[in-house]
C-alpha cells in the first residue's frame, strides 16, 4: 500500500489563500475555491495564522488568484480550439479538475506530483466524494530518480497531439539547470502546444515597498529547508523560453494581471511584482 503524505506547507497555503480571496476580498473574485479549502482540512484556527492575516497576504492571494485564473483560462481557450489534453506539473492541491467540469468535459488532465502527496490527494478527493474521474489522471513522480516525461507517457499522454503544459510556484526552489531542461523538454511538445510557467523576480526589480517583506520569505523559506534558488528577469526568461527551442515566448507582467483580472476595483487589491508569467508556444 502507498504511503499518504500530507503537501509541503507551501501548496497547503497556495490552497488556502485562494480560499482566503473568497472569504475576505469583496467580489468580483478573480477565482472561485473553496474546493481546496475542503482538501487542506486545517485546523479550526487556521485564519488566525500569521501566514493568512488578510492586511498582510493581500497581494500575494491576489498573485495566487490571478495566476490560477490565467492559467484555468489559457486551458479553457485551448481546449474550446480542440487542445484536449493539460498536464500540470507540481499539481499540489489544484482543484480545476473539480471545480470546472465544463473544460474537464472536453480535456484528459494530467496532475504530476510527489507520490506521497498524490496518493494523499487521491485519498481526500475519495473521502469528499469527488474520487478520480476518468478524465483525470494522477501521475505519481519521484522526482530524484524517475522522468516526469516518461511516467507521464505511460500514464496515458500522447506526446503526437498538442497539450497544455503549467507549472506554477516551482521555478523559483528549482536550480538553473533543472529549470533549463524543463523548458527544453516542454519544447518538444507537439506543435499547437502551450506551456506557461510563473517565474521569480529578482529582489532589486521588485517594487521598492515589496523588497523587505520578500526578503522576509526568502529568509523563512531558507530556514524552513525550501530556499529560493533560481531568479530571472523578464527578458531571460524569454530568452530562456527561446534558446530551449520554442517558436514564441509572451512575458505577462503583474500590471497585465491587474489590468486583466482587477481593472475597476475600488479595494485596491492586486499582484505581487515578485512574480511573473512567461507563455509559451511550439
């Protein structure tokens, strides 16, 4: 029998930040989940958190709920196109799968992710009566020995066809070269193909008022075993995105985000500039 074992803390948060946006920010809401909420089960105190203060996480939920919502969007305009197939990887507590069964109906997604976590969320999604449908497939990865590329084609995927391929929240705890080969094997998806990946600023391009606090979460995520280790600038990572053999690379900024996503709001509420999307095509 598999062993569960419960996410890092860090997709936990993704998880319950996106539900701290329904709970606190005033609609419209960039995205709805509370899906994930229900997955995380935290403790009853779980708002108390110094990690979930609403005065303090404001820009970061806003920086979870729009790259989600992009990405969610980018699997809906493709999959509308004929594109049936989205494999995320580093799926974490994602519940598109659950939440969207308009786009589900008509695209096979993929979740890659550790095998203890992926059994974990297996394990929950039965105990919530969601189960694992069979447009979904969960695709466990030791990721020290085995080739994501490899377990995912023998799960299913079928590299002749164009697929929609996300990572979000990873590039920046990955080193140089892990994030390079990454990039060149997405870039062997069959032309049509997407893959579109969030991507760590540099401290000193961030917005000055951002600089201390993401010092801050360097120096927790160090201590907690998961330091920073790879930043890019806007133009390396197209460049990047380029070099590994895509044919097209689109930088979405932050203030593209907010002009997408929170244009009119009078709450004030937008994404962090500490991180960026690139979107790329074969």
């Amino acid at each position: 029998m598999l062993k569960t074992i419960a996410p890092e803390d860090t997709a936990l948060r993704v998880a319950l930040w996106r539900a701290l946006h329904v709970l606190v920010d005033p609609q419209p809401h960039v995205l709805e989940d509370e899906v994930g909420l229900r997955l995380a089960a935290p403790d009853a105190g779980w708002r108390n958190r110094p990690d979930m203060d609403p005065r303090f996480t404001a820009r970061i939920r806003a920086t979870i709920a729009a790259r989600a919502r992009l990405i969610e969007d980018l699997v809906d305009q493709q999959s509308a196109a004929g594109v049936d197939q989205y494999v995320l990887l580093g799926a974490g507590i994602d519940t598109l799968a659950q939440r969207r069964p308009d786009i589900a109906a008509r695209t096979r997604i993929f979740e890659i992710d550790q095998i203890g976590p992926q059994e974990w969320k297996r394990r929950r999604l039965e105990e919530l009566g969601h189960g694992v449908p069979e447009y979904l497939t969960l695709v466990p990865v030791d990721f020290e020995t085995d080739s994501w590329w490899e377990r995912l084609i023998a799960a299913g995927f079928d590299p002749q066809r164009p697929a929609v391929v996300a990572s979000t929240g990873v590039t920046m705890y990955l080193t140089a070269e892990a994030n390079a080969a990454t990039f060149r094997q997405a870039a062997e998806l069959a032309p049509g193909s997407t893959f579109a990946t969030t991507f760590t600023l540099p401290l000193e391009l961030l917005e000055p008022d951002e600089r201390p606090g993401r010092a801050d979460t360097e120096r927790m995520a160090r201590a907690a075993g998961n330091p920073f280790i790879s930043f890019y600038s806007p133009d390396e990572i197209v460049a990047l995105a380029l070099e590994s053999g895509f044919t097209a690379a689109q930088y979405v900024s932050a203030d593209d985000l907010t002009e997408r996503y929170f244009a009119g709001r009078t709450d004030g509420l937008r994404p962090s500039s500490s991180e960026q999307i690139v979107v790329a095509t074969t």
